[in-house]
C-alpha cells in the first residue's frame, strides 16, 4: 500500500472509532488517550503488510512512476536469492522474477521507446533460420513497443513473407556473402558500425544485435533495455574465468590474460543504446583489422573481441542464460526467452 492511500485508510478507521465511541460511550474523553496508540499500531501492521513478500510482477506501484527510471524501482534482487543477481560492479544480472514487469511497462507506456533488432541472414542461415526467427520475434521480442527490423541478407529475393503485428517494421539490405563463416561473423562489426553511424542511430532509442540460428520461445521485453547489454553465455554462467575460452595468446587484441575476466560474453546477442554499441562494434573492428595485418585471427573470431570490450567496458545490464539457451545442456531450463537453433553445422556452413 503506497504512503497516500495509508494516510488516507488510517483517517477513515480513526474517524470510525471516534464516531464509535461517541455514539455508544459518550464518554470521548475516556476514549480519546488511547486514539494515538490504537492509529499507530494499526499504521504498523499496513506498513509490515505492504512490504512483505512482493510479488515480483505485479508489484504495487509506488504513488507515481518516476519521470526517469532507476534501478531500485524495478529490479528485485532478494526474489531470487539462491542465483548470482548482481555483478562486482553493481549491475543487474536479469532472471525472471528479478523484474517488476508491470512497473516497467507503464514506465515505457509513458516514455515511448523504438526498438532496433539486426540480424545477419546469409547463404544457407538465409534457408533455413530467418523465417523462424522474424515471426518468433514478431510475437515475443518488445511486445507492445516499436520495434524496427534491420535484416541484412545476400539474395532479397529470399526473403520470407511474414505479416508483421502493428508497429513493427522491416528494413531490409543486401550485403555480400564473405567466402568464411568465420569472416562473416567478424565482418558485421563493420557493417553494424557503418549502419549505426548512417542512420540506426537516429531511428531507434535501443539496438539489439542477434544471431539469425535461434528462435524466441517467451515474451523477450523491456526488462533487457540498458545502456550497454551483455548476454552470459549459458555454458560458462556458472565456471571460473580460468575455464573461459577467452583469447589467450598476447599477440591479438583480443587478448585477456589468464585469470582476468567476470564472465564469458556471447556475441549471439549484444545491445544498447545506438552510441554504446556503435563503440562497441567499432572497437571489435579496429581489433579484427589490427590481427589480420598481423597475420593473427581470434581463436572465437568476434566473440573474442567483443569479451575484450566487455573486459574494459563493463556492461550496465547482464542477461542470464534465460535469455539465450542452449538445449543441449539440458531440457528441463525454465523462464527460456529465446533458443539456440539445433544445428548442423555441416549443413549451413560453406567450410566447418
């Protein structure tokens, strides 16, 4: 019960008892010392009732939303005690139930926000991933909210026809197919960077960068908007650093010296505002250029890059592995918002 409505309950039941005890006493002189005791005891059991046991997605509101939204107004940390939900540096590690979803949508409801969501669709991942990927977006990913689809394909003429909910639109663009899997995945750093830089930038308040091979399975909303937005990957969330398959040699830029680190990154899923990840991406680029004149490639390509950036750039807002599972570790994971796509990597890739 917020503080208004417990001012305005504890004046109506103290006018009660005033009426009570005049009507059927008419002794208000007897009665009237122990008015205060009687209101302040009753103020202590709204209190205790108000702040117990929260439920984590329905939370009361607070007298008014804020006019710029702040942690302590919706992350909920002590729900889930028994999993890592904050970082060394204080940010959010997001898991369902550590959110006040309600809050958060009337909060967006009044602030209206534009969503960017890109993704790479290229030779056979074009076949055989987008249209899943589109349409599981088009029901899970920012329901309610604006949301621009930057799709970057080699053959538009493949592109699959989905009938997209209100508010959501597609901006396709052609870009060339590189020969390597491997240079495709390092080479959208530049062409996201061109991209932010051109016009990105200027159309949406938040950008999300994903991989093509996976599928929403859940409602992926407005909990995850942050500054700068890292993805734990789901098969080191719960390993030490000295098991990350980070770059180790010191010859690349992507290099992290054992020991180092917080968590290990997924590339599959980064995001922001359009001028932390154009950073972002910048940096990974200039790294990937930078080995290959010294004839070096990252043992995970990008992925390496993008945990050096993390490393020197902490993100503002961690996603569990909730927000981007891999059923091979096992079926049985709850809350899961999107889902690596079973694959063989034989079968969409030109080189393995």
């Amino acid at each position: 019960m917020n503080p208004k409505t417990r001012v305005v309950v504890i004046i109506t039941f103290s006018f009660i008892l005033s009426f009570c005890a005049y009507k059927y006493t008419d002794k208000w002189s007897d009665f009237k010392p122990y008015l205060p005791s009687i209101c302040k005891t009753f103020n202590s059991r709204l209190v205790e009732n108000s702040t117990s046991n929260p439920d984590p997605q329905n939370h009361p509101f607070p007298f008014r939303i804020s006019e710029k939204l702040s942690l302590q107004d919706w992350f909920l940390p002590s729900n889930k005690v028994e999993l890592r939900t904050k970082t060394p540096w204080n940010a959010p590690i997001l898991w369902e139930g550590t959110f006040n979803r309600t809050y958060l949508e009337e909060y967006y409801r009044n602030n209206p926000v534009t969503i960017g969501l890109t993704v790479f669709a290229l030779g056979k991942y074009l076949d055989k991933y987008l249209e899943k990927f589109l349409a599981s977006a088009d029901k899970y990913f920012m329901p309610g909210h604006k949301v621009i689809y930057y799709v970057m394909v080699d053959d538009h003429s493949k592109l699959p026809y989905i009938e997209y909910g209100t508010s959501r639109f597609l901006k396709p663009r052609v870009v060339a197919k590189e020969a390597r899997w491997q240079d495709v995945s390092m080479m959208r750093m530049k062409t996201l960077a061109d991209m932010l830089q051109d016009f990105i930038k200027d159309e949406v308040d938040y950008v999300f960068c994903m991989d093509v091979d996976m599928d929403f399975r859940a409602p992926y909303g407005v909990e995850t908007l942050g500054e700068l937005v890292a993805q734990a990957q789901a098969w080191f969330m719960n390993s030490p650093n000295t098991e990350f398959t980070y770059e180790r040699r010191p010859e690349s830029k992507a290099y992290i010296e054992m020991g180092q680190g917080d968590f290990y990154y997924h590339a599959a899923v980064f995001g922001g505002t359009p001028s932390r990840v154009l950073d972002l991406v910048r940096s990974c680029y200039a790294g990937i250029m930078e080995d290959k004149k010294n004839n070096i490639e990252a043992v995970w390509h990008d992925e390496s890059h993008l945990n050096k950036y993390f490393l020197e750039h902490k993100p503002t807002l961690i996603l569990s592995p909730e927000y981007c599972w891999d059923y091979k570790i096992h079926t049985e994971m709850e809350h899961v918002k999107l889902a690596w796509a079973m694959k063989d990597y034989a079968e969409v890739r030109d080189n393995v």
